[in-house]
C-alpha cells in the first residue's frame, strides 16, 4: 500500500487491515440501521476503493450478519470480540470502513451527516455539552 496508509484492527487485535486514501467518502450516518449496529447516535463510515483495502491479519475470524430484506446493509464483527470491522459493499465496489477502528489518522474528515431526518431525538451536537478530559469529578 502507498507510504499514506492508515492501518486499523479489532479490540482484541485479531483483525488488522490497511487502507490508503484517496477516499470515496468519510460520513455520519444517523439511520437508525447504523444507529442499531454501532450502539450509539451515528456510525462514522469510510469508503474505500476495493483496490485501497488490504487484509493484514484475522480475515478468517470476520463473521457477518446480512440484514434480510436490505439492498446493501450488513454487519461484519470479530468473532472473538465483536468489533465491528470493514466490508465490501454489495454492488459498489467499494469497502465500508468503521472509522472508530483506524489506529492511526486517517488524514481526512468527514463531509457531511446523512439520514439527518433519521436521527436520535436526543443527539445533542458536541459543541452543545460540557466536556472533561476524562471522567467528570
């Protein structure tokens, strides 16, 4: 891979992969698939060409679950710790990266939040709360 790509792994480290930029799309999701399957108020998703992606390690630990009845969702997870871990796209082409698992920067930002209609009714953005280094006193 090129001399800018960002590796990332599994909680436990069972699973590493490498991607390189530049990247189809960096965005939040706020629907309520992306919601249910990241545990929180959006997934942040990377998109990559299936050229920039690389496996590096724990390939054959990778269990999936495809939604019935969805055109292109699904959840790929670590089988010995539950991260969820990248996948391909039905019919795009393209790699679905869960950004929260890059180890390292991944250089670029998102560009915009989609499903924006879709959102939790109690999301607040950050800028709207307090915010401590680590745990509040």
């Amino acid at each position: 891979m090129a001399d800018a790509s960002v590796r990332g792994s599994c909680l436990c480290g069972t699973v590493k992969f490498e991607i390189a930029p530049p990247y189809s799309a960096f965005r939040y999701c706020h629907c309520s698939r992306c919601r249910k399957a990241s545990g929180s108020a959006h997934a942040s998703n990377i998109f990559v060409p299936k050229a920039q992606f690389g496996w590096l390690a724990g390939e054959a630990a990778v269990k999936r679950f495809r939604l019935p009845g969805a055109e292109r969702f699904a959840v790929w997870f670590c089988g010995t710790c539950g991260t969820r871990v990248p996948h391909e796209v039905p019919g795009r082409g393209d790699w679905l990266i869960p950004a929260g698992i890059l180890d390292g920067d991944p250089g670029e930002r998102p560009q915009n939040s989609i499903f924006w209609g879709s959102k939790s009714p109690w999301y607040l953005e950050p800028h709207e709360h307090p915010r401590f280094p680590e745990y509040p006193a």
